[in-house]
C-alpha cells in the first residue's frame, strides 16, 4: 500500500473517538488539523458509493483519519483470490478421494497451485502483530519445503503422487503439516475477526482431521466426512469473502502506517496525540 506523505499524515492529524466513517463528496478531503491534502479515488468493491465517482471515504482509526487507495483495493482482491486458488485446488484435489480413478496425474499440480495461493494470501494478509504474520509465513516455508522433500524423496521413488504417498504413510504429515497449520492460523484469525462460523469451525476440522490421520486413531469413515466437511467448508468460506467490504480485510490503516513510521516519528506522533486528548 502507498505511505506517501505518511510522516506529515501521522505525527499531525487530530484524532477523535472512534465513530462512523463519514462522506466526502469531492474528489479530495483536509484533514483540519494538520492541512494536508490526501486525495484518494475509492474503488472498494462491496462499498455503497452515491454521487460522484470521485468521493471518499474517510475512517477514524486509532493513530487519526486514513483512507482507501487502489493499491489498498488490489491487495485484498488478491489475497481473497490467493484463498480461492487454494480453496478450489483443495477442493479438486481432495476429491480424489472420493473418485479414486480419476485426477491421479494432476493432483500434484493441484497442490503446488493451492500452496501457492495460500502462499500469496499470507504475504498479504493484514494482521496487527506482525510476529504472528511473520509466523504464519514461517510454517507456510516449512510445510513447502517439507512436501517437496516428500515428494522428490518419498513419494517419487515408491512411484506414487504426494497426496497418495501422504495417506498410504500418516507420518508424512510431520512434513507437509505446517503447510495446513498456517492455514489453520489464517482461519482462526478470520473466525476471530469477523465472527464466521465457516472459520471458526475449520479451525478445528483442519487439525482433528491431519492428528487422526497421524495417530492412526481415526478410522477412513470419518476421515472422509471431516475431509467432505473441509472441502464445503473451504469452499464456503473463500466465496464469502468477496461478500465483504474491502475495508474488512484492511482493518485499521492507522495502525499499519504507525508502525512503518520511524522511532522518532512515532514518539512525536504519540505525544502529539497525548497532548490533543489532554486538551480535549
């Protein structure tokens, strides 16, 4: 997202309770306290926009007023489209198991297809704390590194494809597994965010489902409905997510343009911010 301007933006906007986003017809909006001119043309999809095509909206976050601008726009049309790539390659590829005749040759392709759309939505996934993010990343590395090996390693060399090799022999799922724990993550974050009970409950049907496989202590009739119910489930949740606004997924751009400032910046911010609430 563009932080053009963001030091003058931050360390001299006024900053109010957080309300309701407010309206502004013209094609630009001064911030009264500070003077600067941000001019943004929003292009949100899912946002209700009257009037002229040139109005924006502008929000209260916690570090003063921000806006949305088309790079903001591209980036959470590409993370929902990284959860639809991983979603509907899941989708296909798990129904292999309940076709076993079919797919068989491209089910790895599938694989790296939806690896790579998880892969592209934790590189633009919006969240506060940037160590989660960072870890959610870390066993997306983890999980593609160790279905590689599995693959060019195990699964090749006893002639069968890596989704076949990993149900045939539980334990591959120490490899591939932090593949679907950063998922896992993903929608456990989505579920707390925005209450969706899609999420929330595959947040438990992801882990119940690879721990069972692994422990052998599941048996296939009930791997197969928890895979059939992951599948729904994944299937639901990504299409639901282009039903949301795109400020959603951005969540409060204050924060993010806080942190990108420099430590002086930041303290000047701060204190600036303090003095105005002392005053008010």
């Amino acid at each position: 997202m563009a932080l053009r301007g963001l030091s003058a933006v931050a360390v001299t906007a006024s900053i109010r309770p957080p309300g309701p986003r407010f309206r502004v017809d013209s094609g630009t909006s001064r911030i009264p306290s500070s003077g600067c001119r941000i001019s943004v043309r929003c292009k949100a999809v899912g946002e209700s926009r009257q009037g002229s095509l040139e109005e924006t909206v502008v929000y209260e976050g916690i570090y003063g007023p921000w806006t949305i601008d088309d790079s903001d726009v591209r980036e959470v049309i590409l993370y929902r489209s990284g959860l639809v790539t991983a979603a509907a390659s899941f989708v296909v590829a798990g129904s292999a198991a309940f076709f076993p005749d079919t797919l068989k040759q491209n089910v790895d392709l599938l694989y790296v297809l939806g690896s790579g759309g998880l892969g592209l939505s934790l590189l633009l996934i919006h969240i506060y704390v940037s160590e989660i993010k960072r870890a959610l990343q870390a066993l997306w590395g983890l999980g593609v590194v160790g279905s590689a090996t599995t693959y060019f390693c195990l699964a090749q060399p006893a002639n069968k494809n890596l989704i076949q090799y990993v149900v045939d022999n539980p334990s591959a799922v120490w490899l591939v597994g932090p593949l679907f724990a950063a998922l896992t993550g993903l929608v456990f974050k989505e579920g707390l965010c925005y209450a969706k009970l899609e999420a929330g409950l595959l947040t438990f049907v992801i882990p119940i489902l690879l721990l069972g496989h692994l422990t052998g202590l599941m048996d296939d009739g009930v791997k197969l409905t928890l895979l059939a119910s992951w599948m729904t489930l994944f299937v639901i949740f990504a299409g639901r997510k282009f039903t949301q606004p795109i400020k959603d997924d951005i969540g409060d751009k204050s924060v993010f343009m806080f942190n990108s400032l420099p430590g002086d910046e930041r303290k000047a911010l701060l204190e600036k911010l303090e003095q105005q609430k002392i005053q008010n």
